[in-house]
C-alpha cells in the first residue's frame, strides 16, 4: 500500500483544472497517485496509503451519500482533510463558529427552514443598513448555484428566493455585498500545511443585473496577498485548527477575503473539504503541494 488517491467525480474532472499540474509535480516526486471518482463501485480504497479530496464537486446534489463515503473511507485509510473538518467545513454555518472565535467573518444571517422569509430579510436588513446590495445562497453548495445578488428594491424577489431554498429543505445566508469586490475584488489565499503558497484576486461574479458569472479561470488573476490579509487568513486557520483540537496544520486550504467598507478584510468562505487552488497562477504551486504530500506519503511509510 503506497500509492495515493486523488478524488474527483465524472463530472468534475473537465473543470479541475489544477489537476494537470498536481499530477505532473508527483511524478517528478516519484509520488504514485491515481485519479479516482468518488463514486466508483470497483475501487478498493484500503489499498491506497492516503485519499485526497480534490474535485467531487457533485457532493452538493448528493451530500449524505458523500459523506457516507468519506465515512467509509476513514475506516480503511487517512482522509484528508479530516472527516470531521470534511463535513463541518461542507455547512457555511461554520461562518458562525469562526467568528465565535473571533475571526472577522463577512456578517451572515442564518434563515432556517421553518422560518418566515419576509421578517427574516428585513431583520437582517435593518442590521446592515450600510448595505446597499446583499447575497442570498444556500449553505451548502457548489460553485455559484442557487446564490444572487439583489438590492434593498427587490425584497420581492429575494424574499421568493429565500423561500424557495427553504422549500427545497436548505437554509439560507444572507449577507451584505460589500462595495470593494467590484474595484478590488476577492482575495482568495492557498496554504499548504498551514503555511502560505500563493494568492489570487477573482473578480466579481455577482452583477447588479441578476447576471451571475461563473468562476471560471478567466476572473482570476495573479497576486500577492497583504499582510493584513495573510493575519486574518491565519486566525482563520488557527481558529479551525482550535476548533477541532488539530495537532497539524490542514493538509490544504484556501481562504476567500474581502475587504470591508472600512478596507478591512473579512473571511467570506474557508474552503478546506475540496477547494480549487488555482494552481496555474502559481508557478511553484504545485511543486509545493506535492512537496507536501511527499512528507506525508513518507510519515505513512514510517520513513
């Protein structure tokens, strides 16, 4: 048993597009990896010394099967990330977790299903009053499914758009759209083993219009992270691994920031269950992941 397993699904493969290049730095390695879909009956998991998520992206539709199977796999072999950062990091009510840790966190309002849509919008309305445009999207959820911008004029709309989630058996998050994203965009920061790789800046997704863009690779661009952003990225990893009583750094992770009205960044996502990490903008990145997996191929091995 030596060989690792990257995850993905059918699906998902044509658009992970840092595959490629995690495969490549591997082999340079001398890693032996092997690309498996989830989901695939004839696969025999225990044979693999360590299984890494990296693009089940269909697990939204389909989230107790995977996590059945991210259970299963736990059993047999080392999950990474860990199951139980896997399913609480799936849930953005992780939001609440972190900012119970004092990690600044963009303000999100949970609408449970059960919950009057109407007065719920304007509660969290009357909270943000600075908050010209906000953000309706479902807490668990893949790419930009299901999430739209809307302005304090179309209550109507949003309030029809909470309710459907609500219907649908999801819970919805509410929050502010913070100017900054449509000038100086979103900063999303990669770390490998709790230390920083390499940033990008993705452009804004949600338009005023209701037009709603994929994250496609030709909104990001290359850049350096500040320093304020790298603190908050950090408090965000530590509060996690806080959170969870970890003893090692997240194999992975990748924290999406904005600055808020004041130019503060704020945590809008945490991905750390099976994020793209936007390896084509770094040049050494997935030397550097595959640096890491090479140490953690090595630790399996008793090496």
């Amino acid at each position: 048993m030596s060989a690792l397993a990257f995850v993905t699904s059918d699906s998902s493969l044509p658009n992970d597009y840092d595959m490629p290049l995690l495969l490549d730095a591997c082999q340079l390695r001398g890693l032996a990896v092997d690309v498996c879909a989830w989901d695939d009956p004839a696969i025999d998991w225990s044979g693999y010394s360590a299984v890494v998520l990296r693009s089940p992206w269909d697990y939204s539709e389909r989230l107790p099967e995977f996590l059945g199977w991210c259970e299963r796999i736990t059993a047999v072999t080392d999950l990474f990330n860990p199951l139980s950062v896997i399913r609480w990091s799936l849930d953005k009510h992780y939001l609440a977790d972190l900012a119970g840790h004092c990690v600044p966190v963009v303000p999100s309002k949970f609408v449970e299903p059960g919950t009057m849509p109407l007065p719920a919008l304007r509660e969290f309305l009357a909270d943000c009053p600075q908050a010209d445009d906000f953000v309706i999207k479902p807490t668990i959820g893949c790419y930009s499914k299901s999430v739209r911008r809307y302005s304090r004029e179309q209550e109507s709309g949003a309030t029809e758009h909470i309710a459907r989630l609500l219907e649908e058996g999801h819970c919805a998050l509410l929050q502010p759209y913070l100017p900054s994203i449509d000038h100086d965009g979103e900063t999303n920061l990669i770390y490998f083993d709790g230390i920083y790789s390499h940033a990008i800046r993705k452009e804004a997704l949600l338009m005023r219009d209701g037009t709603v863009h994929p994250p496609a690779y030709e909104f990001r661009t290359a850049r350096n992270a500040d320093d304020d952003e790298r603190a908050v990225a950090l408090a965000a990893l530590d509060a996690t691994a806080a959170h969870f009583g970890l003893d090692r750094p997240l194999l992975y992770a990748r924290v999406d920031l904005i600055r808020d009205n004041n130019g503060n960044p704020q945590l809008l996502e945490l991905e750390i269950a099976e994020p793209s990490l936007s390896l084509p903008f770094a040049r050494a990145g997935a030397t550097r992941f595959a640096e890491v997996l090479a140490k953690v191929m090595k630790m399996r091995q008793g090496t």
